[in-house]
C-alpha cells in the first residue's frame, strides 16, 4: 500500500472532483460532497488509483466498503 497521510490523500480528491466538476460534460457524473448523503467519490478515486498502479492507498483502504455497504443499504439489502 501507498502509505499517503489521509488528510494529504482526501485534499487531494478534492482537488480532482473541482477539476473533473469543472468540465460541463463530465460534471453530472461526481458526485457532491453535501452533509448527510453518501459520498462514493473517494472509494471511486481509491479503485482507479488501484487499477493504474497496482497499489492501494493505505488512506482510502476502508473507502470500497463504505461503497459496498451504502449501496446495498440504498438497494435495502444491508
């Protein structure tokens, strides 16, 4: 694993989704980072970071299993 400080990695996932929500074509696809919803952007940069490199970044580690477990309790299954 990738051993980036967690406020370091989660700054900059920020810094990606103002990049990619300042394309109109591609904005509606991110999500927002609004109080109380669900936020499945940073599990989203963890599996790509994981697809090109290989590696996990030891700061999102935990972050595809919020995904999973919010998906499926959206889907009433958790």
């Amino acid at each position: 694993m990738t051993n980036i400080p967690s406020d370091q990695a989660k700054a900059k996932i920020e810094a990606i989704r103002v990049t990619l929500k300042s394309n109109a074509q591609i904005a509606r696809f991110v999500s927002n980072r609004d109080a109380g919803s669900d936020d499945g952007f940073p599990s989203q940069v963890a599996k790509v970071y994981q697809e090109l490199t290989g590696n996990q970044l030891a700061a999102l580690a935990h972050e595809p299993y919020l995904a999973r477990h919010t998906h499926a309790r959206s889907h009433g299954l958790a």
